[in-house]
C-alpha cells in the first residue's frame, strides 16, 4: 500500500527539494567535523555559543546525577519537579511577566498555545512567513486563518477591520523571522491590536539576551530554550492568569511527558550566565555588525532550489557549512543560503566566510 511514496520522492528529488541528513561526527566551537573532515559551521542557532558551556554542561550532568534522565511522567502526573519550576520562575522574570510555562519544545509550545486560546468561532491572523509551528497550530485551532503579507500592517488593520464577527481574534507573529533576520514591527501591531481588541501573542525563539524588548502590549510572548539558551525546550510567558489557564488547556503541555531535568538545568544555568556578563552578547553583536546585519540570521536569497543546494555544496566544499534552505520551508522561487552567526566565531571565521561569499554575491547580481 506504500507505493505511492516512490512517485512522490521521484517528484521531490525532481523538483530539487529532496531532504538528506549530514551526520556530525564532532562538536567543538563553531567546528563540526563531518565524514573524518573538519568544517566551520554557519548553520547553528546556537547563537551564544552556551550549548558547550562548562557550567550548562556541568548542570545537566548535575541533574542528571540528582534526577536522573527522564522526567518518568507528563508535569501534571509526577513530572514536575523544582528544576522545572525554577525554571519557569527565572523564564517569567527574565521576560519580565508574571509566570512562565515550560513545553517539550518549542514547536509545542506554538501548538498548545494557540489551541488553547481559539476555536471555531475565532479567526488568527498571521505574517505570511510565520514559523511552520505557528501554521500548524493555526490548521490544528480550526480558526479561520488570515494571512497578511510580510510585515504589511496596512493589511492587518484591513484584515482586523472587517473581523468583527468572530468571537476572538488573535493575532501571531515571529519577532525575529527565522528564515529571513527582520524584525516585525511590534509597537504598531500592539497599537492595532488594542484598537481592534486583539489577543497578540509573539514566537521569540530567536531572541537573543532578552530579545530586542519585552514585547510592551503583548499578550502571550512564546519562545525557545533551544537556540540561544543552547538546551532544548520550549516556553511561554504571561500573566499568571494565562500560564494557569494553559496548564489546564494546552494539549501538548498536558499529554506529554515533562522536559528532561537535565534540559531544565541546562537551560537555568544559559541564562546565568548570560546574567552574569556581557561579554558573549557583546561578541555576537559585534559578529553580525561584521555582515551589516540586525540579527544574527542573514538570508542570501538564490531563488531556484537546485541552484540554491549547488552554491551551497561549493561552500561546503571549501570547508564551510551553510544551510541551504528550500519550499517548503520558504516560498517558491525563495531559496536561499541562511547564514547564522555566533558569538564562537572569530574574526577570521567571518573573514573566511566572506572571502567565499563576496565573488557568491556579484554574480548573483550580475544575472
Ligand atoms: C525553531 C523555531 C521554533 C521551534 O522551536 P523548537 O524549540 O526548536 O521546537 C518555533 N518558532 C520559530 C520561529 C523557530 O525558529
């Protein structure tokens, strides 16, 4: 019964787009050693660099020595344990909110999140280049789904003026766009939310440090403790009332076995040490500024799929990883080379990579 699957991957590979795993062998800093052969990788969200940070790694084993691994059960069974809730009291504090709820991942905490928040009768109301998350949730709510163009505001006041029939609307927003570095306008949304009486909620998972303001005038503030925090899970911060609300109605908080202990204390020990000094902020930043850039995601957009992958191998033959990204996860016509910068790298890392891409981007300007 399984014989459609060839036609399909025949089509997949056809088009350009078939998806292959590169197996990594070693981490260390920004190298990766794949296939016995060391590579300067510029693909990680793990911006800060934390994921290998003696304390994160000596806490996770810290844990693992005090709790073990698995959680054994969901939070609301017998996972919950004081790292997860010390967790999500430094998570609220750091976002400066009332409370914090710690998911699985991040993708789950998109997915339990809106669920809870709309039905039926409510409409969402989402950037067209919301995160894949964000979409599913969207289908999974059953809410009618609106899309306004990238960043247009103009066309979510349109969109909010004539939504007065449903009984909520919620608007959703990446901060930072994970696929393209822009940052959504999120004072004007905020504005047009109250006017409209909106729900806001934002998908902070690229932020980095407390992310480019708290959100003033939103609602649910989502983010990861995946990528800058160098752990693996997910959160959401609120008002108390929001965060006891989804503990009782997020399916995928609920349903699911807690995050590990020793992911909560890695994460608890990635925002000390942010606390504790600037000094690995203060690298990154200076390592986008090295690009030009406002985040440490930079898009170099090729536009055919099968051209994007080639570009991409050269590099990678020359000992650099980048991600080489393709429809379905941008629109067609959008592939792309996405850079990402970290505070590991040094300033003949960024030199290196540019030396490659300078002679990259003449002739993609030159068609
Ligand atoms: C990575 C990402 C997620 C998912 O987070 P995970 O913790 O990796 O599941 C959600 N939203 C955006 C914008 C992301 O980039």
């Amino acid at each position: 019964m399984l014989e459609f699957i060839e036609g399909e991957l025949t089509a997949i590979k056809e088009a350009g787009l078939f998806r292959e795993l590169k197996t990594i062998e070693k981490i260390s800093g920004a190298k990766v050693t794949i296939a016995g052969k060391e590579y300067l990788n510029f693909c990680s969200n793990n911006y800060l660099g934390l994921a290998g940070h003696p304390k994160v790694k000596a806490k996770a084993i810290e844990a693992i020595n005090e709790f073990g691994f698995g959680a054994g059960a969901s939070r609301l069974i017998c996972g919950n344990t004081t790292i997860h809730e010390k967790l999500e009291a430094k998570l609220a504090k750091f976002k400066n909110r009332e409370a914090a709820i710690v998911f699985t991942t991040g993708y789950m905490a998109n997915l339990g999140t809106i669920t809870a928040l709309v039905d039926e009768n409510d409409t969402i109301i989402i950037d067209r280049l919301n995160h894949a998350s964000i979409i599913d949730a969207c289908k999974l709510s059953k809410a009618k789904l609106q899309v306004y163009p990238h960043l247009d505001m103009k066309a979510l006041e349109n969109i909010l003026q004539k939504s007065g029939m449903y009984k909520k609307r919620l608007i959703v927003t990446d901060h930072v766009f994970s696929m393209d570095g822009d940052i959504a306008p999120l004072d004007q949304i905020a504005q047009l939310a109250k006017k409209y009486q909106a729900i806001t909620m934002i998908d902070d998972a690229h932020m980095v440090g407390k992310g480019r303001g708290a959100g003033e005038g939103i609602d649910v503030v989502m983010g990861t403790l995946s990528k800058a925090l160098g752990s693996l899970g997910g959160f959401v911060c609120g008002s108390q009332k929001l965060i006891n609300y989804l503990r009782n109605k997020a399916r995928s908080f609920i349903y699911t076995t807690a995050l590990p202990m020793a992911a909560c204390a890695a994460a608890i020990a990635a925002l000390e040490v942010i606390e504790e000094g600037p000094e690995r902020l203060k690298t990154l930043w200076e390592n986008i500024k090295y690009f030009n850039a406002e985040t440490p995601i930079i898009p170099i957009i090729i536009g055919d799929a099968t051209k994007t992958m080639e570009i991409a191998q050269k590099i990678f033959e020359q000992g650099i990883l980048v991600s080489a990204i393709r429809p379905p996860t941008v629109p067609k016509g959008q592939s792309r080379l996405r850079i990402t910068i970290s505070a590991m790298h040094s300033k003949e890392d960024l030199a290196c990579l540019a030396s490659l891409l300078q002679p990259l981007i003449l002739t993609l300007e030159k068609p």
